[in-house]
C-alpha cells in the first residue's frame, strides 16, 4: 500500500518574495522616501560634511561665546571694584592725631626707634586701599582688562608712584568735600608714612634716581596747585561763599609732613618760593577790585608760612643728613632771596609780605649759621643771607 503524501511547504524565498509584494510594505517604503526627499539638508547634515552656511554660523556662535566670556570678565571686574569701594576698611574710630598743631609753629614731636607691628599693618592695609583706586581709575579709563595685572607688588618705584597718585586723589576729595574729616586725616597719614618709608629705602639702594625726582616734583607740583587753587567763581557761589582756606591748610600740613625727609622738603621750599616770585608778578597786574585778589594774598601768607615751618622743623636736621644736596640747597636759597626782592616791589600793596620774608629769611641764616662756619657749607651762600 503506497503512502499517504504530504502536502507542498512554502520555501523561505517563497515567503520573503511575498512579503515584498505586500501592498502595505509598498506603500510604507512610498512614504518612508517622500519624507526622506522632504528633509534632504537636514539628513544630509547629519549624514554627510556640513554645508559652508552651517560652518558659518558655527564660527558666528563660537566668536559669541567668546565675547559673552569677556563681558562676564568685565562685569566681574567692575563688581570687585563695586565691592571694593564698599568694602573698603573702616576708618577707626579713634582720633587720628595727625593733623594736631596744624599751623603752628612746634617742632614735630620725637619718633621712637623701633618701628612697631602696627605700623606694618598700616602700611599693608593703605598698600591694599590705594590697589583698589588705582583699579577703579583704570577702569573709568576704559583700559584694557589685562593693564590691570600689570602691577608688581614687589617693584618700590610703582609703589612710590601709586601712593603719591592717591595722596593727590585724597586731596581732591576734601577740597569737592567727597572727603570726611576723619577719612582723609586717617588715610593721608598712612599714605604720608608709607611715601616716606618707600623714599627712604630707594634713595638707600640708589637707583631710579631720576625717575624718583620726576615723581617726587610731580607730587609736590600737584600738591602745590591745590594749596594755592582759586575757586573758579572767586568769592561767592550758589550756595553762598566759597570758603577753600581748610582744605589748603591741611595740604600745607602735609607738605609740612613731606619734609620730614630731606629729599622731598628741599624740592617743596624751592617750587614754593618760585611760587612766591611769580604770585608777587600777578599783583602788580592785577586788578585790585578782582574777585581772585583776596584769594591771592591768602595763598601768598601760606606760602610764606610753610617755607617757615620747614625751616624751623627740619633745617637742622637736614644739615646732619649724609646725603644732603648742596646744590639744591643753594638754589632754593637763591630763590628766597629772589623772592624776597619781588616782595619788596609789592610792598605798597602789602607791607606784611617783606615783613614775612625778612622773618624766614633771619630764620634760616640762624640755622645754617653753625654749618657754615663748620665749612659744611659755601660762604658766599651765607654771606648773601646776611645782607
């Protein structure tokens, strides 16, 4: 008996080819490349190199990115100043004794030997506040971000010179009253013993000499324009009378604190009395019914009386110094003596002013007396004192 036989089975090829003549799988392949013809940029990116408008506005985003970084630097910067005009140390509440015997003619009272902790504290303290104005007029000047690293904590000449700049910008701030009393009795103590302190070291090592005298004659040169400054609108203002006479009275005391060191006092008494000299010239000129008249004769009397207190405070401390420089010695005494006859030309406007002079004049030939007669000094510089 034969067997039964088995029906046909479909062939794995069989069964494929019919799947692909399936009108659903036709008809999805259909829409699947009509979408893909729809998006050809976007498949061709990401396949593919990019087109050059897409490396374009890459390089657009990166050069953004850049220059949202240096903004935010910027605006970091200026936050620390912000912060730092805030956080600047408070002014102690005790009294600052520096100003005391202003305009009054005592010898400074001794200073002990040993420098004390304190003042190293001080020093570092006023070292920090004048960084911090020094980095806010910089940055009011628009620099670029990267001047403002370039100070060198180590380097005493831009010590010295950021120091004189802010004991200048102190200065300005009491005469526009953006200074308190105490603040600026504080802060131009420190800055006075730490220009000082800095001098004294640099002249020891002496070197930079003539870039010490360009900034020390540009301190006293500011300073003096200030002592001797006429309001602009002389005698009167919106708010009443203009009254400068305090804030030019403590500049004159922070000459009078300058030469302490003999360096910087000698330079003081040689600008002023060429001040002097050509003061006297502006009278003659003048007309007396001038507004700024008043204000001329105030700044002649204060001339007049800081070249008496450094001569009565320091001559003879001066004359002991190793480094003493005779040669500038002799020329501020020249001056006086120069400035003493234009004084005596305005005497019939004011006869006070010869009398002034004449009293420095006596004054200083009694201090250098000894020095002279010890040889320390020229002759014929003292003789001229005498006539």
């Amino acid at each position: 008996m034969a067997p039964a036989s088995r029906p046909p089975t479909a062939t794995p090829l069989a069964a494929s080819s019919s799947r692909i003549d399936s009108p659903s799988l036709k008809a999805a392949l259909a829409m699947a490349l009509i979408h893909y013809k729809r998006l050809p940029s976007t498949t061709a990116a990401s396949v593919g190199t990019s087109s050059p408008p897409l490396i374009h506005w890459k390089r657009k985003a990166k050069e953004r990115k850049r220059e949202i970084l240096r903004l935010r630097e910027e605006l970091k910067l200026l936050q620390d100043g912000v912060r730092g005009e805030a956080m600047e140390p408070p002014v102690a509440s005790c009294r600052c004794h520096f100003f005391d015997g202003c305009s009054d003619l005592q010898p400074p009272p001794p200073t002990g030997g040993g420098e004390h902790w304190v003042d190293e504290v001080l020093r570092r303290r006023f070292l920090r506040l004048a960084r911090w104005k020094e980095k806010r007029r910089r940055l009011d000047r628009s620099l670029p971000v990267t001047s403002l690293m370039e100070f060198n904590s180590e380097d005493e000449i831009q010590q010295l010179s950021l120091s004189t700049d802010f004991l200048v910008e102190l200065s300005d701030g009491i005469f526009a009253k953006r200074e308190s009393c105490s603040t600026f009795a504080t802060f131009s103590h420190q800055a006075v013993n730490f220009i000082l302190s800095l001098l004294k070291n640099i002249l020891l090592s002496k070197r930079e000499k003539e870039l010490v005298e360009e900034i020390i004659d540009g301190l006293v040169t500011r300073l003096m324009k200030r002592m001797c400054t006429i309001p602009e609108n002389a005698g009167t203002s919106d708010s009443g009378p203009v009254d400068c006479s305090d804030a030019q009275f403590n500049v004159q005391h922070l000459f009078r604190k300058l030469g302490n060191e003999e360096f910087i006092g000698q330079r003081i008494i040689l600008a002023v009395s060429q001040k002097i000299s050509n003061v006297s010239e502006s009278l003659l000129l003048l007309d007396p019914f001038d507004d700024s008249f008043p204000d001329m004769h105030g700044n002649m009397f204060i001339m007049i009386q800081l070249i008496d207190f450094l001569i009565s405070d320091y001559m003879k401390i001066w004359l002991c110094c190793e480094q003493f420089d005779k040669k500038i010695f002799e020329e501020w005494v020249r001056s006086i003596l120069k400035a003493r006859k234009d004084l005596e030309v305005v005497e019939n406007i004011n006869g006070l002013y010869v009398v002034y002079i004449e009293r420095v004049v006596g004054r200083l030939a009694r201090e250098v007396a000894p020095a002279a007669h010890q040889g320390k000094l020229d002759l014929d510089v003292f003789s001229k004192l005498l006539c």
